[in-house]
C-alpha cells in the first residue's frame, strides 16, 4: 500500500522521464549528430532560459496561481541593464538593477493578488503588458547591442566542460528543489494552492508568502533576462515573448496541478529538458520554428487535460 | 486532571453581532468547563456559526467580552485564540489535501532545525506520538490527506487541535456526511478528549447525538441562547421545542 501509493505519486515524473528517454532514442536514431556531448550541451545552453523562467513559475502554479509575466519582464530586466550600462554605469551595478526592476514587478503582482484579490491570470497579463510597454519606451523600439566582455561572459563565456547560463540554471534548480522540499516557504507555497484558507486560519502571514512567491519568480525571470541578453550582446525590446507559455509546459509537464498544491522541481527539470530536446530535434529535422509554437501549444493542452483527468480520477 | 466546574475555562459576556441590519447575536452569555462536553444547537440562522467565529478569531463581536482562563478579550484574531488554548475543528476541517498527514499536523508550528530547514523526522515522530496517544489508527503517515478516509481526515484535524494545545476545542458539525462506523469513532474520541480534562464545545444538528456525548446543552434561537440545560434533566423533545420556539423553558430574553 504504502510502496503503490509513493510510486503513484511520482508517476507523472516517471512518465515524463520515459517519453523524454523514447524522445532521445528516436532523435538518436534519426539524427548521428543529435547523441553527443556538443549537442546535449547546445541542449542545456538552450534551455536554460526555460529553466529559470520554470522554476519561478513551479513555486506560483504550486501557490495556485500563475505569472504571464515573466518573458516580458524578462525582457525588460536585459533592457534596464542594457540602457544602465550604455550610459555609463559598470556591469555590476547595471544587472543589479535589473533584477531591482524585476523584484518591483514581482511586488506589484504579489500585491495585488494578496490584498486586492484580483485573479492572478488577470493581474500579471496586465503588468506583462507594462513590461513590454516599458522596454519598448527604454529602447525607442529598437535593441540596443554591443556590450563589455565582462557582461557577455554571462552568456557566452565557458567554465569548464559548461557556460554561465548552465550553471546559473543548475543552481537556480538546487535552490529551488532546496526551497520546495526542505523549508517552511516551499511547504506554504504548496499548502497556499492546496488549501489557502487553511492556512490562513493558522495565523500565517498568507500575503507575505504569496508576494514573495510573485517576488522569487520575476527574479528567475531577471536571471533569464541577463542571460538572454548577454547571450545575443544586444537587448531586444521584443525578446522573451510567449517564454511565460513554455514555462507554464515545463510546470504542467512535470506533474504540477494548475490547481496548485501539488508540484515538482524535478518534475520541471525534466519538462524543460523534453521541451528542449523536442525543440532541438525539430530544429534538426528542419521543421521550420512556426511550427514549435504549434507544439508547445498542443503539448501545453494535452499536458493541462491530463492532469484534469488524474486529479478527477484521484477524487 | 478534572477541574472543578466552578471555574469556567471560557466566559462569553454580553457578545453582540450585527451583519448590516440583521443581529447575529444579540447578547450571548457562555460558560465552558475544561473536562465538559458542552453542545450548541438551534437551527440555520440561530447564530452557532457565529458564536464560534467570535471564539476561533475569525470574526470580531461588536460589544461584549471573552474571558478565556482569566484574561478579558474584547475580540480574539486567530492566533491569540490559538495562545489562550482556543482549538477549533472547522467543518471543512482545514487540511491541505495534498499535503502529508505530519505537514498537517504542524500547519503553522512547524520545527525547523536551522535557520531554513523543516525538522519533518521530529514532526514525523511527534504526529505518529500523537496519533497513538489519541488511539488514531492511520495506514501511514507519509500518506496525503486526500488519499485518507471522510473519518481519518477528521482524526487529522481533532489532532492538529490537539497538538495546537487547546484546552477547550471547538468542534462544527463533527460527524456531518461521515458513516455510521466513523462516527461511533469519532464521538469516542471527543469523549475521551473531555476525559483527559480537555473542554470541548459541540455545534451539532444531530439531536440523538448530543444527547450520546454531551453534559450540557445550549440552545440557541434568533442570535439568543434561549435555554441552557443539563443533559442528563431533559428530554430530546424539550430541545427540541426549544430550537423552533414552541417551548422557552428559561423563559430568557424573549419580549
């Protein structure tokens, strides 16, 4: 009883895992170059992003609710650090106000859904707007490019067999599976989603931990937003868009409800790493990028039903 | 450790209510005794939800006070409902589903060991503690809420009440939609809880089942307590009467 009843509460990891290894045999069958160390490298280089912007997001869909924010915000934090460091302000300083513009958004969300209760899909579509809004009025419309090596290193440099943006989203992983499973804040984001009132009626102070989980999850985005950046040398006012969506993927992929209460930092790891290698396969088997929005978006409906259909099931 | 019923664990005095124009409560006095098993009845309306949102903190009374050991409160939030010895078990029993049962436990008195770090083998030790002193048979405590029966989750909440230290618990329709055989345990161990000394109040529509457990029975009509008796010196049909009105045995509070 007590073995079925562990194993039947990481199936949606197992299942994950095993269409993620089908995936990598069938690409390793199709593709002689998809089975390396550069391309599984390229893989993680790639997702990175993803992965940063899912970890935030695994903490809010667990809370029970959701942040469309985080692509523009993204964005803007890499538009910020640009428009900083183009007049004149070292590179420390400038990523520092990234993440300081990110944190704001992170406030504003967390505050109005804690103690305005507007739904939370309803507030972070509105600041995903100012957001876009902002980095276009920052930029005039156009990116801004050409950076110090000491800021592109974050994107492009190496250390060791990996790069900054690899290890910057492992460590974002270690800290997020530390926070989710091991501290009182990861155990009230779940109980937040799982049962809010419940924990209301504790005594807990329920909106310091909801802004907060709104707070952590535009940070992760301000760390995509360095990466992205660094990545290209140049901060485009448009980058980032629809990043929200594959986060969201990755989360649901991983076996999270988006009823909150229940979710996984592995679970999300293996959702980015799916979403990862579904992209590079495609990639390599020409499918022109069009179509992967398809996907994600057919992948992002059937991965909501089938969590309906489980937790319907459960009950 | 039976303390004697001249000293009540909780007195309401004179608590009011109002929802715009309508009166909740219109002036409730209340006495609890620790190791007593005092129930409320009256029908929807009567004012017993109320009364017990003024006791857990979740609602604050307009005029009146609450004296709980001694201290004199005008209102309780729930946290100093919780340290003055205030328990209550909610009707939807307050569980995150999908949460374990030591998580639930210690929802909100959790044990860290760091600075950052939940102690979980403690509270993982002290919840299976807990649930063999209150006899609690559970399958295993990795278990989620959800996965637990209508019966063992109500057991999870009476020992969260338990653990939170109350000295006098509240129960809201304890045995609603639960089974026949669930209930028989359940209202045990209420009884036993009254035994070990704890005070236990009892809302409850189930008349036969007040009449099982219960020492004292308040009865409460219109936001008013229209009578207070013995249960042992009554008969179900006079409380009956009580609750619609048909009989006022203390002929209390009605112009």
């Amino acid at each position: 009883m007590e073995m079925r009843v562990r194993l039947q509460r990481i199936f949606p990891q197992l299942l994950l895992s095993g269409v993620l290894l089908l995936l990598i045999v069938a690409l390793s069958l199709t593709s002689e170059y998809f089975l390396s160390w550069e391309n599984f490298r390229n893989i993680l280089d790639q997702s990175s992003v993803h992965i940063l912007l899912a970890i935030g997001m695994t903490f809010v869909i667990a809370s029970g609710g959701i942040d469309l924010s985080v692509g523009n915000v993204a964005a803007l934090s890499g538009v910020v650090m640009a428009v900083a460091m183009k007049s004149g302000t070292e590179v420390l300083p400038a990523v520092f106000l990234g993440f300081l513009t990110a944190l704001l958004f992170g406030l504003v969300n967390g505050l109005v859904i804690s103690y305005i209760k507007v739904n939370p899909f309803i507030t972070t579509l509105a600041t995903m707007s100012i957001a876009r809004g902002a980095a276009l009025i920052l930029t005039g419309g156009v990116s801004i490019y050409g950076f110090s090596a000491d800021f592109k290193f974050w994107g492009t440099g190496s250390i060791g067999p990996i790069n900054p943006p690899i290890l910057l989203a492992f460590i974002f992983l270690i800290v997020g599976l530390f926070l989710l499973s091991y501290t009182l804040w990861g155990k009230y984001s779940l109980a937040l989603g799982g049962n809010g009132e419940a924990l209301r009626r504790t005594g807990a102070n329920v909106n310091f931990y909801q802004i907060s989980i709104y707070c952590f999850s535009t940070l992760c985005a301000a760390a995509a937003g360095l990466i992205m950046t660094a990545r290209l040398n140049s901060a485009a006012p448009l980058a980032g868009a629809t990043y929200e969506m594959n986060a969201i993927a990755a989360v649901v992929l991983g076996g999270a409800s988006m009823k909150g209460g229940k979710a996984s930092i592995f679970g999300t790891f293996i959702g980015c790493l799916t979403l990862g290698v579904l992209r590079n396969g495609l990639t390599m088997l020409a499918v022109p990028t069009y179509y992967q929005q398809l996907f994600t978006g057919i992948i992002i409906l059937v991965a909501i039903i089938v969590s309906e259909l489980r937790s319907k099931a459960e009950q | 450790m039976s303390v004697p019923l001249t000293q009540p664990f909780l007195e309401v005095r004179g608590v009011k209510k109002k929802y715009g124009n309508v009166e909740a409560l219109r002036g409730i006095d209340l006495k609890a005794y620790t190791g007593e098993i005092l129930a409320i009845v009256g029908d929807n309306g009567a004012g017993k939800s109320t009364i017990i949102k003024t006791l857990s903190g979740a609602i604050a009374p307009d005029s009146g006070e609450i004296i709980v050991a001694g201290q004199k409160y005008h209102k309780l939030k729930p946290k100093t409902a919780l340290a003055a010895g205030i328990s209550t078990v909610y009707q939807d029993l307050a569980l995150v589903n999908t949460l374990d049962i030591a998580d639930n436990i210690f929802l909100g008195r959790e044990y860290k060991t760091k600075i950052f770090c939940l102690d979980r083998k403690r509270m993982r030790q002290e919840a299976k503690e807990l649930l063999g002193q209150l006899k609690i048979q559970i399958p295993f405590l990795h278990a989620e809420v959800g996965d637990l029966s209508g019966g063992q989750r109500q057991s999870v909440a009476i020992a969260r009440a338990v653990h939170q230290g109350g000295r006098l618990l509240i129960f809201d329709e304890p045995t609603a939609a639960m089974g026949v055989k669930e209930t028989i345990t359940i209202l045990k161990l209420i009884k036993s809880l009254a035994q070990q000394g704890l005070g236990i109040i009892v809302i409850s529509h189930n008349i036969e089942q007040v009449f099982q457990i219960s020492d004292r029975i308040c009865v409460m009509r219109q936001g008013e307590v229209v009578g207070l008796v013995k249960t042992d010196e009554v008969h179900p049909n006079d409380v009956i009467a009580m609750i619609t009105g048909a009989v006022d045995i203390n002929n209390r509070g009605r112009e």
